[in-house]
C-alpha cells in the first residue's frame, strides 16, 4: 500500500512540474531535449519505486 501511495505522490509532483516547464516558451530544440530528459526522468522514478533500481535519489515518503 505504501508503494502505491509513493508511486501517486511521486507521479502527481512530476505531473505539475512537466506542466510548469511546458509553460515556458522554450525554443524547439531546448523543449525537445526538456521533453527526453522528463521521459528519462520518469522511467528513473518508476523504477526506483518499484525497487529495479536503487532508489537513493528520492526520498521516502510516510504518511
């Protein structure tokens, strides 16, 4: 259960941030680039939580 509840506040946060970056007028090849990298990001966190890869860089989370 508290992998999930991880996993949704993790996707939720990352969800607001993609929004708050796609507001910027970044030219196109900077957004393309922005875009690979928050993919790659994404794949980190859904990875991490789900303990494939070790998941130093996010903090745990209690409720």
């Amino acid at each position: 259960m508290d992998l999930i509840v991880n996993l949704i506040i993790y996707l939720v946060v990352f969800g607001l941030i993609w929004w708050l970056v796609s507001l910027l007028p970044l030219p196109a090849p900077v957004a393309q680039i922005v875009r690979v990298l928050f993919i790659i990001l994404l794949i980190m966190i859904i990875l991490a939580v789900f303990g494939i890869l070790p998941a130093s860089f996010l903090p745990r989370l209690t409720l």
